[in-house]
C-alpha cells in the first residue's frame, strides 16, 4: 500500500500546522521497547518512588502497545518563542519554569484533538497519549527523526532544543515513515555543570531524589540541601534547559518575565481553592493546595524580603504544623531563629512534630557557625 505524507494528508484536510508545532511519524511495529530502561531506573530507586510511567513499565515502555496501529505520530509544541527566559532576583518572589508559565499542553491537547477528528471522519481508529502514565512520551521522538535525547535526558531537536511538549497518537493509517537524524551532545555537559544538585552526574540519566522539578512536585518532606538548591523556584526548574546550547538563541537577552514571577507572600495567604484554580495546570499532589504554599514558603526562606520575618510572625499560627515547620525552617535562612523560639513558645511548646523540628534546626545552625 501507498504511504502517504502526513503533512500533505494534514493539509489536504484543513489541519495547519504552525512553526510551533513539529510532527515525525516512525512506522509500526518498531521493535522499540523502553520496559527494561525504565525498569532500570526504577531498579536503582534513580525514580524518587513516583508512580507515573513507573508504575507499569512493561506497558508504559512498549511501543507496540496495539496490533491494529500502523502508524505512530510524534507531534512537539515548541513553547520557547511563546516565552522569555527570565533572571528573576527581586526579593519576596518566585520563579514559575517556562513549560509551566501558562497551559502549554492546551494547544497540543488541541491540534490532537483536530487530528483525532479526521481520522474519525475516516473511520480510521486511533489513540492519543499525552503526559499519561500508561506511556512513556519520549517512545517515537528519536526513530520519528525529530533529534536526540541529551545528557538532560531532555528530547533535543536543532532550534528548539528542549523547550518542547510532546505528545503521541497511534493512527491504524499508513503514513510515510521520517528518517532517524544524527545528532549528538558531542562534548556538551553544560546541563549537567548547570544542575545545582548534581541529579544529573550520570550521564543520559535523571537522579530524580536530587532533582529540584521533583520535589517541588512531592508530597515528602524536603531535605535541607534540596530546599536551600531550589533557590527562587515556586514551580518547575530549569536550570539543564537553560544552560542547553541547542535551545539558545545567538544573542541571549537577559529578560524579565511577569508570567514566570510570583508574589510568594501572596501565595502563601491565597485562598486553596483559588490557588488551585489558578494553576489548575500544574501537577499538585492530592490537589491539596497546601503543597504549593510549601514551595512558596522555601523560596521565600531563599529569597526573602524586608518583610518576611514580620509576614511569618503574623500568619505562623493559622497553618498546619507540615507548613509551619518550613515556615520555621525559613526563618533561620532569614537570620531570625530568636523568632522561631518565640513562635515556638507562644504557640507549639505542646506539638511533638514542632519541638523535634526545633532540635534539628539547632542542630543545622551550629553545624553553620
Ligand atoms: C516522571 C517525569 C518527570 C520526573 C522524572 C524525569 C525523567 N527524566 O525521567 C520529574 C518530575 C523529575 C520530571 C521533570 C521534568 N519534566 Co517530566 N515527565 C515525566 C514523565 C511523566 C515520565 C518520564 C519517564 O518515564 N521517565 C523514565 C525514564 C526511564 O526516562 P528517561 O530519563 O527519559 O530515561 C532515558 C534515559 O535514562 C535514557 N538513557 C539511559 N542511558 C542512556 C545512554 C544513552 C547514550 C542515551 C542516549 C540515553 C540513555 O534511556 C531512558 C529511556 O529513553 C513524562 C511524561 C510521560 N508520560 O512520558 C514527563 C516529561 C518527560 N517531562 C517533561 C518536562 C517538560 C519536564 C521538565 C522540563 C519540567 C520542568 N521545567 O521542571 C523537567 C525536566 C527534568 C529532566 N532533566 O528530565 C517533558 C519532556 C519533554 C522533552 N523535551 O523531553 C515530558 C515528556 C512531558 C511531555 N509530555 O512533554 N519529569
Ligand atoms: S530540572 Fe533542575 S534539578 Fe532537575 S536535573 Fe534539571 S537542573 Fe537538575
Ligand atoms: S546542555 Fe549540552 S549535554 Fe546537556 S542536553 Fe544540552 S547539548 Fe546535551
């Protein structure tokens, strides 16, 4: 049977696709398998114990998941002309990663959803995957000829880089298959110089237990290094993209970003149900809201202002003792543990959690001096 071209099938059915947009098709069955890499992972705990693709590597990772399908699409939104990278250093605020700064998953939702109803105007069956836990994203994106996967484990295509989404459907269509490109990172390792806690030491492979994206994502206890290593951040790290020199442009602009800022103060006496309605993008562990306030707490500690002391003296006693223990924990980056002892007395003398809480940051401060 003929095999056609997917963007001239595209086209001839009204579907336009723009500059931000990328498309590989690899033909199937591929014989491509990811089960024993992402089980390796899993195998050496380099997962932090997230459950996602993890959770069933066998399906996750098979990329002849369906004997019906001749066809996979490896459709890429590039976000990185629709953003700016941003130096954000004012005291009081936090930094929102770029993939994170609005729903950049809604336009490629969107364009799958227009493909997918061609195809159902055909009758040709399909299955679309997007940011699932049933499959492994990255599958197609080298054998669909798009680039490479860098020593960020971040998918890398010449121009963009890695500032892109992806997204895959599984079409029962014949489409003409992209040829497999040679790239490389060469003797690159600035993402892995870059990385400021060292999760990316192995090359081609993620330590998520040290990575700062994780943990702004978990619902544990954040260790003392990895607070004080996520700095500014509020949601999302960039730190491997930004360093990346395939997503760079000649000239870099150090810009300020008003969609990447946040006013953690805000953050932090937010409504719940307003702050989760105002980043219902984001990924939020039980979509419990409290999660957020604890990462607005930890940059504030990192980057506090003027005001901070006063603004956690005034609000300590309305939280819960899992905030109130990094709220403590940030006032001894603020140079105020005077403050901590006294919020203590006054309002938690009686809380186990709290006074063990106490011991270890006293510990932290006379390992400092
Ligand atoms: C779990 C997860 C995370 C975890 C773990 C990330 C990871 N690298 O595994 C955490 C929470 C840390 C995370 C962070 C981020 N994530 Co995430 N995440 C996922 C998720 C849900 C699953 C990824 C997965 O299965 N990992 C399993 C391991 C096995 O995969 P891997 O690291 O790619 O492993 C490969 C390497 O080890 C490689 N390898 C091993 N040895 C060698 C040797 C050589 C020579 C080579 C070439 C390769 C190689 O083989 C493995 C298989 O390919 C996907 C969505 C999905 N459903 O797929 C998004 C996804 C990977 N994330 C994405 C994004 C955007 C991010 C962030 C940039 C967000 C941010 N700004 O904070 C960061 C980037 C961190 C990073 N450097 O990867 C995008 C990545 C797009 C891209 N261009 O690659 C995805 C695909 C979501 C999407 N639909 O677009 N994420
Ligand atoms: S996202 Fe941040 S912490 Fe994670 S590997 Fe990249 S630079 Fe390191
Ligand atoms: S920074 Fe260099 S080594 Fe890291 S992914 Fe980009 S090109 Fe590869």
């Amino acid at each position: 049977m003929k095999e056609i071209n997917i963007i001239n099938f595209l086209e001839d059915n009204d579907i336009k696709l723009s500059s931000n947009f990328k498309l590989g098709v690899t033909s199937l069955p591929s014989n491509i398998n990811f089960e024993k890499k992402i089980s390796e992972i899993k195998d050496k705990q380099l997962h932090a114990n997230m459950k996602f693709t993890f959770s069933k590597p066998e399906y996750s990772g098979l990329a002849d998941k369906f004997s019906w399908a001749k066809s996979a699409l490896l459709l890429t939104y590039n976000y990185k002309n629709k953003t700016q990278p941003s130096m954000l250093v004012s005291p009081g605020y936090g930094q929102i990663a770029r993939f994170a700064e609005e729903d950049y998953y809604l336009p490629l939702k969107n364009k799958i959803l227009e493909i997918e109803k061609v195809f159902e105007n055909l009758n040709v069956k399909f299955q679309s995957f997007i940011d699932n836990p049933s499959h492994y994203d990255r599958t197609f994106f080298v054998s669909s000829g798009l680039g490479w996967q860098g020593k960020s484990t971040m998918m890398l295509t010449p121009g963009s880089g890695p500032w892109q989404l992806l997204s895959t459907i599984y079409v029962d269509f014949n489409f003409k298959e992209n040829k497999n490109s040679e790239f490389s990172c060469g003797e690159c390792n600035l993402c892995q110089i870059s990385c400021p806690t060292g999760a990316l030491d192995i090359d081609y492979k993620l330590d998520s237990n040290k990575c700062i994206s994780y943990w702004l994502q978990s619902p544990e206890i954040i260790p003392y290094e990895i607070r004080d290593a996520i700095g500014n951040k509020f949601y999302g790290c960039d730190d491997c993209l930004t360093s990346c020199p395939p997503g760079q442009e000649n000239k870099i602009i150090v810009t300020f970003n008003e969609n990447q800022r946040v006013n953690l103060q805000e953050i932090i006496e937010s409504d719940d149900e307003r702050l989760l309605e105002k980043y219902y993008w984001f990924y939020i562990p039980k979509r419990n809201a409290e999660f957020l306030k604890r990462n607005a707490i930890i940059a504030l500690g990192n980057n506090p202002d003027n005001s901070t002391s006063e603004f956690f003296r005034n609000v300590y006693s309305k939280f819960s003792t899992h905030l109130k223990i990094y709220i403590l924990w940030a006032l001894v980056k603020d140079n105020n543990f005077e403050l901590c002892e006294q919020l203590i007395k006054l309002y938690d003398s009686g809380n186990p959690n709290i006074l063990e809480e106490y011991e270890k940051l006293k510990e932290m401060i006379s390992l400092v001096k």
